[in-house]
C-alpha cells in the first residue's frame, strides 16, 4: 500500500476505501451532483464571461475572436485544481457535502481530476451514458470509471 493518508471511512487506518462503501458514503449523490454540476456551470460561466470580459476591452476587442474556446480552457483548470486541491471538490460539490477521491480513497491527483472534466463534458455529447450511474453499485457515471475517481458523501 502506498496511499499513507488515513480516512475515516477505513477506521483510520492508511490504506484504501473498503470493498464495500457504508450507504450514507453514496445516499443522494446522483442529486446532490446533478445540483453541484448546475452550481459549478454557474460560477464557470461567470467566471468565463469576466475574463472574456476585461481581456477584450483591455486588448480594445481584438481578442474577441479569439476567445470562444475560453469556457472549456476555464473549466479544465476550475476542475483540475479545486479537485486536486485540499478540500477535494469543487464548490460546487462542497456546497452540495460532496468529495471526489480516487478508487483506491486517495486524494485525486491534478491530471485524473481534469480528465474527469474533459470526460463529463464530452459525455454530455452523448447522454444515455449518463446513464451507467443507474447500473453501478457505488453510483459511477463512465466518466468516473475511465478517470478512476468515485464521488462520495464528506465523512461527518
């Protein structure tokens, strides 16, 4: 075992999540993320429209024709970095008392957590996908499964 970080859900001991999740570990996620996604699209969007904002008057418009690809740039980082980050979720799904770990309950690495972000928006091109959450015993969506990650409750 190389994961040395101790979970709650493990009795404190290093090592990884159990075979089995405690239910309250998976009770309400798929509404708690389909609510945590509609946030999180939210403050992207926000936030994309600000910096095409001032990056287009500061370059007096010339940069407009060239910004449309900065939601999807925007929203790499915004995931990659608030899943990787300390608190393991973005805001999102911290409003929501949600988590994302990898598999094995260690904490999601930078790349694993921007994958998952380019994977759910290209699954969106194709929405009955979505639907393997409803077949999986611990609430995956595709997207979660190639990225090796597993969204969770936070541990009381």
């Amino acid at each position: 075992m190389t994961n040395t970080e101790t979970s709650p859900r493990n009795g404190g001991a290093p090592g990884y999540f159990p075979a089995v999740l405690p239910p309250a570990a998976l009770a309400g996620v798929r509404t708690r993320r389909m609510i945590a996604v509609f946030l999180d699209l939210i403050f992207v969007s926000i936030l994309a429209a600000i910096i095409w904002l001032v990056l287009g008057l500061a370059t007096f418009g010339l940069l407009w024709f060239i910004l449309p690809p900065l939601f999807p740039i925007i929203a790499f980082f915004y995931n990659g970095l608030t899943i990787s980050g300390w608190r393991m979720a973005t805001p999102g799904m911290k409003a929501m008392d949600l988590e994302m770990r990898l598999s094995s309950g260690a904490p999601t690495p930078f790349i694993n957590a921007a994958v998952h972000a380019v994977l759910f928006y290209v699954s969106w091109m194709f929405p009955p996908i979505l639907l393997v959450s409803l077949l999986d015993g611990k609430k995956r969506c595709l997207h979660d499964m190639l990225a090796d990650v597993i969204v969770t409750r936070r541990a009381a």
